[in-house]
C-alpha cells in the first residue's frame, strides 16, 4: 500500500459537492456508501495520528523544567506538512470513487 504523500500528493484539500445518486449507485445505498467512507476515514485518521506521532518523537525532549522552551524548524514542517494534508474522509471518498477500497458484506445471521 502506498504511503499517504505520495496518496494525496494532488488531491484538492477543500470540500467540492458530489453527486449523491451517482455514489449510491455503486451499492445501491447511500448509507452502505457512507458506512463504507466513514469505516475508511476513521482508519487513515488512526494511521496518520500514529505517523505523526512516531515523527514527533524524535524531536521529544525529556526535560524535568520547563524554563527553557526550543523551537525546532524540523519539527514545525512536519507539523505544517500534516496540517495540509486534506481530511481523511477527502481521502478515504477519493479512494471509494476510484475504486480502491475493498470492502465485504458480514453476515448477520443470528441462530438461536
């Protein structure tokens, strides 16, 4: 699976109407749709909240006062990078449009 940069690398950050019908049309609900984006998205924010974190350790400093504050310009573009980065459910509906989310019905069946 490709990493998230190279993913996004030219997905518009802004939110764009979408036709509902045409969405639905792909399952035939609308609600299945927006199950299906909203599993995903929650997905890339849980990966993106974890790289993001992993990165930021490196610049951590285990200090027992707090007099003294550093400013690190390495640590402040990899914030701003992740800023930029459009919301996950931008990504995760960019993949469901283009065909790249694999997903699969559970069934429920209940014996008692």
């Amino acid at each position: 699976m490709p990493d998230i940069k190279s993913k996004v690398q030219g997905l518009d950050p802004n939110v764009s109407p979408r036709d509902v019908r045409g969405i639905s049309e792909m399952t035939g609900n609308i609600y299945e749709v927006m199950s299906i984006i909203t599993k995903r998205a929650n997905q890339l924010s849980v990966d993106l909240k974890n790289e993001l974190h992993s990165k930021l350790e490196e610049f951590a400093v285990v200090s027992e006062t707090i007099e003294e504050v550093q400013e690190n310009k390495e640590q402040i573009e990899i914030s701003k990078f992740y800023e930029r980065l459009p919301n996950p459910v931008l990504i995760a509906m960019n993949e469901f449009l283009n065909d790249e989310l694999d997903y699969e019905y559970r069934n429920s069946d209940k014996s008692e």
